[in-house]
C-alpha cells in the first residue's frame, strides 16, 4: 500500500505558499540563505532541476538566481499551481525514482524539503545523481533539532502536512550519499540554519535546516 501523500490535495497545493507568506516567512530566508551558500560552491552552474518541487517555490527562487530552472514533482495540483506563479523555465509531472531526462541534464539537482516525503529515498537520490553533472543540493528538516517537533504539528497542536515526513540526521544522509557513489569517497559540505535563534549560516549539528551538498 502507498503511503499517503498530502500534496496530492487541490486544497492543499492551494494553500501551501501562504505559510511562506505568513508564519514561515523569516524561516524561508534563512532557509534560502543557506542555499544561497551552498549554490556558491558551484560558480559555474548554469541550470538546476529542483525534484520534488511543489508549488515552485524554490524553483522560481533559483531562477531569479540565474540559473535555468526547471521543476518535477508527482503532484499535478502542486505543479498546476507552480504553472500559475510562473517564473520558472519548465515543469514536468513525473516520479523521482525515475525521471524522464538523460544523465547529467542538468548542472545541478535539488531535493529541497522533499526527500523527507519519498517512499524510496535511497533510489531518489540515486536519480538525483544521475541526473546532475556538477553536484546534488539537499536541505531537509533536521531529525537532531526541534524545530523537526514544531512542522509536525501547528499553533493548535493538530496535525500538519509534516506529521508523516522522515526528518534526517547528517549521519544518515552521509552515509546514503557515500553508499551511492561508492567507490568514490564524494566531496560533501554541510550546513545548518539557527531559526528561529538567530541568522546565517551555521556548523550546529541541530541546527533547524540541515543543507547538504555534494559534489559530483
């Protein structure tokens, strides 16, 4: 039996840019200052495809980054919203563990707080690599931190979109990253947001927002 998966609600698609827009507004620009840190690691990357990427929310944001981006996702709600916010270069409806592009398509992939929804994570990433000829950029919500607690439930302590994600350690997406590209020991930074303590860009194993990347 599949696992249930929120998104695929109009009603939700239809709603989920407005925590961005309201209650998670300072969480999306530390979020998007840690991916700005990871992006300058590879300087000359030109085109990113975001996997898992919703309503487009970071899609547009790498976009007006200057890189050309492009976004999938299995959830024709989320991406018929996307396709309403435009600025984005494309969006295509189509599984993460096996996406319609050749290897190394693009000069970078993203997973930006999605693989924590993935049935097959492992295969995910694995496409992820394929697909990716500079590197993988990975942000997720961090297992070690608190702030892991406060997505799954809301102001009214009642379920969110969140309750049924798997929250990641830096242990476990390390070990996943090294296990797929054995046996090349993979160059991997990391780093993590403070939020809602403070900004920047942070070495604090439980650090809110967990940002890994990984060079091909």
């Amino acid at each position: 039996m599949k696992a249930y998966n929120p998104f695929l609600q109009p009603e939700v698609a239809a709603g989920y840019e407005l925590w961005y827009e309201g209650p998670g507004r300072r969480a999306d620009l530390q979020e998007k200052e840690l991916l700005f840190w990871m992006l300058k690691g590879f300087p000359n990357a030109r085109s990113i495809l975001e996997i898992g990427c919703g309503t487009g929310h970071f899609t547009r944001w790498f976009q007006e980054q200057g890189l050309w981006s492009v976004g999938v996702d299995i959830s024709l709600p989320m991406l018929m919203e996307a396709k309403g916010r435009g600025g984005i270069a494309g969006s295509v409806e189509a599984e993460a563990t096996l996406l319609p592009f050749p290897s190394n398509s693009f000069d970078l992939t993203a997973l930006i707080t999605s693989l924590e929804f993935m049935e097959d994570r492992l295969s995910t990433l694995a496409e992820a690599i394929r697909v990716a000829k500079r590197g993988v950029l990975i942000g997720v919500l961090n297992q070690a931190s608190p702030l892991g607690f406060w997505r799954k439930l809301d102001g009214k302590f009642r379920l969110t979109p969140y309750s049924g994600a798997h929250f990641f350690t830096l242990k476990e997406l390390r070990a996943m990253l090294e296990d797929l590209m054995s046996p090349k020991q993979p160059e991997i930074k990391w780093a993590t947001t403070l939020f809602p303590i403070v900004g920047g860009v942070h070495r604090i194993p439980w650090g809110g927002f967990l940002g890994v990347c990984v060079r091909k």
